[in-house]
C-alpha cells in the first residue's frame, strides 16, 4: 500500500511537472490540436492519481484489492499518457503506437469497473 502511495504521488508531481511544461515550454512547439492532445494525458493522469490515492487510502478493501487496482491503473496511466507522452516529447510516430493509446484506456475502464465491483460487494454484504 505504501510503494502505490509512494508510486502514485510521483505520477502526480510528474504530472504537475509535465502541466506546466506543456503549458509554458510547449505552447509555441506544438499546433493547437498536439497541445489539446498533450493536455487531455496530463489531465486523464492526474484523475487517475487521484483515483490511486482513493483506493490506497481506503479502510474498505483489503490490500491485495488495492495492489491489483493500483497494478492495472498504473499500466494504463503508463500506456495511455505515457504514449501521448511518446508522440509529443520524444518524437515517436503515432503509427508506431497508435494501438498503446486506446489500450491504456482499457486498462483504466477496468480499473475502474473493479473498483465498482469491490464497492458493491460491500453494499450487497450490508
């Protein structure tokens, strides 16, 4: 639980980091449409952050709940910012990774959905 937390608040400040650096450094880099794009990795990393911190935090699910979430946010995050990250900073052409995108999405639909599902085993429980 404390390397996730630990994990996750690097994710953060790398994301912050990142923010800014789009926000100052890129602005005149990159067109409109690569800076929307850089933009919506910053943001989808930040929300998921939020999310790891969510479920690290809480009293409710057990610690291997917690690790295996953690484990399929932290690969989406990498796959889904991480290659726009790719595209943007590093030069990597979209065709070479079109397919890592959508699938860092997947991973963090799931994410998701098991956190739904370990939530509502406790509401049918009660």
């Amino acid at each position: 639980m404390y390397k996730n937390i630990t994990i996750s608040s690097v994710l953060g400040g790398l994301a912050v980091i990142l923010g800014a650096f789009g926000a100052h450094a890129l602005k005149s880099k990159l067109s409109p449409e690569a800076l929307n794009s850089f933009e919506t990795a910053v943001r989808y990393q930040i929300y998921h952050v939020l999310l790891l911190l969510f479920i690290n935090l809480s009293q409710h699910l057990s610690n291997s709940v917690k690790n295996k979430i953690s484990l399929i946010t932290f690969i989406g995050i990498l796959f889904f910012s991480g290659s726009i990250y790719a595209i943007h900073l590093l030069g990597v052409p979209a065709k070479a990774i079109w397919f890592i995108t959508p699938l860092g999405g997947v991973f963090l639909i799931v994410a998701w959905f098991m956190v739904a599902f370990n939530f509502s085993k406790k509401v049918i429980k009660k």
